[in-house]
C-alpha cells in the first residue's frame, strides 16, 4: 500500500498550461520563433527544460532565458486554477494518513506564492522547487524523509516525473492533466496511468475494499 505520495505541482494539482504558454511564447518570440499552440506545447515541452530550450533556442543562455520566463509569467493574463479533484485528493491523503510532498521544477518564489493563494501549505510534509533535474534530488528526499520506495508514488503529469520515480525505485503514477499527450506519456511506461486525481482515489478506494481494479492503467 502506498504511504507517502511525492506530487509534481504543475498539471497535476494545478493547471498553470495557459501562462506558462503565454510566458513560453514570449520567450520564443523575443527570439523571432514561431509560437505554440497548446497541442505543438503538449507534444514538444519537456523536462529537465534546459533541453527543451536548448532545442528550441539554440546558443541562448538559460539565465537568460530563465529571466525573460519570469517577468513574461508574472505578467500573464491567464489565471491558474487548481486543478478538479486536487483539492479532495490532498484531502483524502490527510484523512487516510498518508504523507505528502512536492517536487517541482517551478521557479521557487511563484510556487511559494501559488502554495499560499491556494492555502495548501499545511497539506505537504515537505516541497522540493525549482529542482531542475529532478532525478538529482529523489534519492535524497527518499533518504531525508525515510520513505520507504515500496510505498512510496512519485504523481506527475510528464515523462520527466516517470523517469525520476524509475531513477528513485519508486511507483510513476501519470495523470493525463497536464503538460504531455497522452501518447508522449505512454512511451515511457508509467505504472498506472489515471485520467486525473480523482480516478486515481476511485482506483485506491478500490484496492482498498478488495474489488480487482478495472484495469487501469489505460491510455484513452
Ligand atoms: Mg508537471
């Protein structure tokens, strides 16, 4: 049974796809690149970002990149919205006692203004931000907070957070809300693969009562 649960933060608890698409395109444009739409964005972005860039922007420096990021998703129009059932899923982990964490490549000083608009500081244990590589830090979380990999899931919405619950021994739990296709994540074999949060409580309370699981994981 799965104890501690490691959250990644965008497009699995909150949906930040709309800035973080006017923000990309503004750098892009400063660049005199052609923008992407949602679709070309989900098909294309990944993490770590530096290579994302490097492919997109080649020779430019990610400070500089990263600057220009930073000031464009401060000044983005779109709102970031949680996400449906991320709410009920924190509180289902609080109800049935099991601990939870982020980790997250997002720049630090925006997660920490997001974790208080939303008021969920109080549901996390402990969270990782601004890690860009996340892999480099798993085993050390795993560490630092005794979880045991057997019972621990690392719930992403990218093939960067599959890898990493891979690189640390742990359960990649994909939910489809996020920044990669559906098709992008199959690739890369995730142990289960959920529609979104609250497909993922169903499947648990599932397991839970004895029923067989109706065969997630599934990949519409
Ligand atoms: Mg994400």
């Amino acid at each position: 049974m799965f104890r501690n649960f490691i959250f990644d933060w965008s497009g699995t608890l909150v949906d930040d796809l709309g800035p973080v698409l006017e923000a990309t395109n503004a750098v892009l444009g400063r660049y005199g690149r052609a923008p992407l739409d949602r679709e070309g964005f989900r098909r294309n972005f990944r993490l770590p970002y530096r290579e994302f860039y490097a492919e997109m922007l080649p020779g430019v420096a990610l400070a500089e990149l990263e600057g220009h990021f930073r000031r464009a998703f401060a000044a983005a129009t779109t709102p970031v919205t949680v996400l449906p059932h991320a709410r009920e899923k924190l509180e289902w982990c609080a109800a049935s006692g099991r601990r939870a964490f982020v980790l997250t490549s997002m720049d630090a000083a925006a997660f920490e203004l997001q974790l208080d608009a939303f008021g969920w500081r109080h549901h996390f244990e402990a969270t990782y931000a601004g890690v860009l590589d996340k892999r480099e830090l798993i085993h050390w979380i795993l560490a630092t907070h005794r979880l045991a990999p057997q019972e621990t899931a690392f719930i992403g919405d990218m093939t960067h957070d599959m890898e990493t619950a891979r690189h640390g021994g742990i359960a990649a739990i994909a939910v489809l809300t996020g920044y990669n296709h559906a098709e992008v994540l199959a690739a890369v074999h995730p142990d289960l693969t959920v529609a979104d949060l609250g497909e993922l409580v169903e499947w648990f309370d599932k397991q839970r009562a004895g029923i067989p699981p109706q065969a997630p994981p599934r990949v519409p």
